[in-house]
C-alpha cells in the first residue's frame, strides 16, 4: 500500500509525542481520546478516497467542512489508499498557521501541512503550493470555511451572509481555493467532496479559543472515547474542465452537505427518542 510520506512523519511525531509527555496527562488528552475513534470511522459514499492519479503531473483537491480542531488527524489518519495505483498518493492539506502552536496535535501535523495566515495574498498561497508540490505532493485537503464550526465561527459566517441558509456548515471563503485552481487547471484531475460530523457533537453550541481549545475530544473526556465519526466522500472527475470549479460550484457542494447533515441529525433523533417520532396509523 502507497502510504503518504505525511503519515510516516505523523507516526513518528505520534510516538514522540507518547514518549515526551507523562502518561497520566497523556490519557487526558485529546489525541488519546480520539485514537479509539478512528479504526470505527463510518464511511459511506465512495468508500475508496483519494482515487488513483492518471499520470504524475495530476492533483486531486480534497473539498472538505470543518467541525473540530482534530479533522485534519482524522482524515489523515482514516483515508484509504488504492494498493494498484500507478502513481503514488502524497496527501498534504491546507491549516491556519496558528493551528501549529495547539499542544500535541499541533506539533504532531503541523509541519507537513501548508500554513496559511489571514491576508496571504494568492501570489504568497501559490507559492506556498508549489512548494509542496515540488516535494512531490498530489493531493490537497482544504476546508473552504477557513475555520472550524463553533458558537462564534457560526454568528460571523451568518453575518457575512445575506441570508443565513447554512447553520451545520460555514459559508465557505474562496482565497485559497481560487489560488490552488488558477495555479494548477487542467492538472486538476479529481475534486473529492468530503463530508465529515461527529455524532453526539454540536458544534455550534461550543465555545472556542487557542488556549482553551475544548474541542470535539474534550466533549467526550469523561467517556475516554469519541464515538465513530462520519465520513461521506463524493468524487468528481473534472476531466480538464477546470473552469467549471467555480464558487458556485463550491456553494452546490456546501448546500449538499448542509442538506446530509441535517437528514444525518434526524437520524440520529429518531434513533435515540423512536417515541417523538411515531406516526399514528
């Protein structure tokens, strides 16, 4: 199996970081509670994600929302990988430089992913990409909405908005994915639409900082787990029409995902309250 060389480095980033930190602490911490969930990641769609590239000069751009400050370790961590790909996948993605200060997580991923600081003009962003594509990366994972869902993430996205239609994913921002489409065009050969919720987790009912950081992890503490997540991919074949990845084309894709989270959320209702749902006959 072609493993990325970025899950190499967080392997040994992983077993570092065990090494250097007091168990008890490290027990408490919000890596040791999300390693039980990834194994159980539920996955539907295209089960198979990033599909292979049909030639080495090709990149697949990874469309993903954004729930908690540990998506980038989960996705990282549950991607599958294509044992007869021709060319192997090299998985990068793109993070707020402030992400790289979070206490474990942060010195665990932080260095094999692009940094990217509010105001990167898209000649900075582009250079910032081609660097990593230099070091033989093909694959991208970016989350449009530029931060994480939380309680206050939540009121500016619908500030920014004319009129609030997303309320479990952000309005996306297109600065880094229009840097990434003008750069690259017809390379593009695959944009993969990449769903991901945690059951049990609403959060835009949480607050959030960088030195508080009660992320989804945290919410969990007292059970030592994180319940399996949820990970829906979608993949589309652009096939050298890169000038139909347009913010439209973003926003049908956000609207999607509003739409599956909210069917996802009833579930999840009916599952656990059956007699709140019941229908007469």
């Amino acid at each position: 199996m072609n493993v990325p060389s970025f899950l190499d480095h967080l392997g040994q980033s992983y077993v570092s970081y065990i090494n250097s930190s007091n168990w008890s602490e490290f027990k408490n911490s919000a890596i040791y509670c999300m390693s039980p969930a990834i194994p159980s990641v539920r996955r539907s769609g295209d089960i198979k994600f990033p599909p292979p590239l049909s030639d080495p000069s090709k990149v697949t751009l990874i469309l993903c929302n954004h729930q908690s400050d540990l998506d980038q370790f989960l996705v990282f961590t549950s991607t599958t990988f294509r044992d007869d790909s021709k060319v192997p996948v090299q998985l990068t993605g793109f993070t707020h430089e402030g992400f790289k200060t979070l206490p474990g997580i942060g010195q665990m991923v932080g260095k094999n992913l692009i940094g990217l600081d509010k105001g990167d003009s898209k000649i900075t962003i582009q250079a910032k990409i081609k660097k990593f594509l230099h070091q033989g990366f093909n694959t991208f994972l970016l989350f449009p909405e530029g931060t994480f869902l939380h309680k206050n993430s939540l009121l500016k996205s619908h500030a920014f908005q004319k009129s609030p239609t997303f309320h479990k994913v952000l309005y996306p921002r297109f600065g880094a994915f229009d840097a990434f489409v003008e750069l690259l065009q017809d390379r593009i050969e695959y944009v993969v639409d990449l769903t991901l919720d945690y059951p049990g987790y609403n959060p835009s009912k949480a607050e959030w900082s960088y030195f508080t950081y009660p992320s989804v992890a945290h919410s969990f503490l007292n059970q030592n787990r994180v319940p399996p997540p949820y990970l829906h991919a979608s993949c589309l074949v652009v096939n050298g029409k890169w000038e139909t990845l347009t913010h439209d084309f973003v926003l049908k894709l956000w609207k999607k995902k509003e739409h599956r989270l909210q069917i996802r959320e009833k579930r999840e209702l009916e599952s656990q309250y059956p007699y709140l749902f019941k229908t007469e006959e």
